[in-house]
C-alpha cells in the first residue's frame, strides 16, 4: 500500500512538473497557413508575369541575375521555399517597410532592403529602383503578403543568440563532419545548391557584411533550423562552434564596415577580416565579444 502510494506521488510530481515545463515553453508563431499561391494566379492579369518572375528571382537569383550577383547564392538560401516557410519567412515583409535602419541610419523601403542583400548577402550590385526586376521582386512579396497587417508579423526575423556559449573552433570544424554538414554544403564550404545546400564560405558564399555574418545570427540560425532534417537537436554550444568555425573561413569582403552603425549601435559580434585572420591564428579571444559567455554550459560527454 505504501509502495502504490509512494509510486502516485511520484508520478504526481513528474506530471505537475511536466506541465510546468510547457507551460514556459515559447514557440514560435507560425505564418498563416492560407497563403497565396503563384499557381492559381490569374493569366490574364497583369501582375501575374511580374509576380511569377519575381518568384524565378528569389528562388535562383545567381542563375537569373547573373550580372547583379557576385556569388553562388539566391534569397532563397536563407529564406526557404520562396519565402514562404518558417524559414525566415518573407511572409508579410512589406507592410514593415518604409522602416528605420540604424545600421544605415536611414529610413529604407521594402526596394532599400531587396538592395541590402544583393549587395552583401549576394556580394553584387544594387538593383535600379525602376528596373522590371525589382519591380518584379517586389510584386512577388506583396503577393505573399497579401491580406498580413503590420501587427501580425511576429513570425518575421531571425532569433539570434542572445547569450553565445564560448565557441571552440576546433570542435566546430569536427561537429561540421559529425553532423554531416558536408552532404548539402560540400566539405569545402563550397556548397551543392543555392537552395539545397548554398556555399557557407568561400568566393560564392555571402560577405562578411552580410548580417549572416555575426556569430548571433549564424549561431542562432544554425541551432533553430539545422541539421536540415533534425532542426533543432543542436545544443546552444554545438550551433555556436559550428558557426565560429564557419565564420572563421575565408568570404568575400564588405568595404562599407567604416559607413555602417555610424550613429553606434555596433553589434559586437560581426567577424571581419582582421577577426577572422586572429581565430585561424588562435589568437583571438572570444570573451572580448559581449554577448559571448566565457564558460560553456554544455558537456559533449553527457
């Protein structure tokens, strides 16, 4: 009798504290699931060759803007599915434009940040504000955001990693061979696919002004959504060295550094070049970084 009681109350307290642990548990809100498709688009209408377009530029920007792209990349890399996944979703993206950049220290319209990546997540040129494809661009994210208002768009961005155990870059670069990174990324970084698997450094990857390139964002990036079929099985301190030893390779450079965050605000965490030549050479040290957390919070042994 007193074996059945004792055995209840340990299940009472497994359930209580169970219940506890959900009920802290904060998801992130899903994008609305009626979104609008390209394929029932009207022929006859007018916007439907533009918006079409648009989607051929988001999801294989290098193939069809070859001339305005500087590496092996699309939207698409980052932004899954067109844009219409949890993948970073552009779902709803337009009605937060016109917005205040204070990287740039401006006010950027949806056109201004189409050009932002371009010229540093696709390490190439601007797009002319009248040209048929950003007019095409921009067409395709309006379509997907149709019917979205501009208070119904927390699912937007990406949730960086506020707190970034101390990376090891070692242990990053053997976790890029244990966690099979190299079946969609190529074992030199190189990539496989600019949707499948995009170059994560290199030439063809994305430069180091490119907001990819702070180790919050690649961290928090790597943790929420990779391994591409186990999202979300990475510890804070694996997808932090896995992405201190992504950053620490070599990619295109980004001239503006000395124009941006010109009125402060600098995140302290973009690796630039000079960075990147200290973490090779081992004498970088991580806890400089603010957001960085000197000891780690995780045992690989456990």
């Amino acid at each position: 009798m007193r074996e059945g009681k004792f055995l209840f109350f340990i299940l009472l307290i497994l359930v209580v504290s169970a219940c506890s642990q959900d009920a802290t548990v904060q998801e992130k809100p899903g994008i609305p699931e009626n979104i609008p498709s390209v394929e029932d688009l009207d022929p006859d209408d007018p916007m439907t060759p533009y918006i079409k377009y648009g989607e051929d530029i988001f999801n294989e920007t290098a193939t069809v803007l070859p001339e305005r792209t500087g590496n092996k990349m699309s939207c698409a890399s980052c932004h899954a599915d067109g844009g219409v996944s949890n993948t970073i979703s552009m779902v709803g993206v337009t009605t937060n434009y016109p917005a205040y950049r204070p990287r740039e220290n401006t006010i950027f319209t949806i056109e201004d940040r189409i050009n932002g990546c371009m010229k540093r997540s696709m390490d190439g040129e601007a797009l002319e504000f009248e040209s048929e494809e950003m007019r095409a661009i921009t067409a395709y994210l309006t379509h997907i955001s149709e019917d979205i208002k501009k208070d119904d768009t927390e699912w937007l961005g990406l949730d960086s990693m506020e707190e970034i155990p101390e990376p090891d870059v070692d242990r990053g670069e053997d976790l890029y061979v244990e966690k099979n990174c190299m079946s969609c990324h190529a074992t030199d970084g190189s990539g496989k696919g600019m949707t499948s698997g995009p170059p994560l450094w290199g030439d063809d990857s994305f430069n180091d002004g490119a907001g990819m390139n702070r180790l919050s964002n690649a961290a928090g990036f790597i943790q929420e959504y990779m391994p591409r079929y186990d999202p979300g099985s990475l510890t804070d301190q694996e997808a932090a060295d896995i992405a201190a030893f992504l950053l620490s390779q070599e990619r295109p450079v980004w001239e503006g550094h000395d124009e941006d965050w010109e009125e402060g605000g600098r995140p302290p965490d973009i690796i630039t070049q000079e960075r990147r030549e200290q973490i090779r050479n081992g004498t970088f040290d991580w806890t400089e970084l603010d957001n960085v957390v000197p000891e780690k919070k995780y045992d690989y042994e456990k």
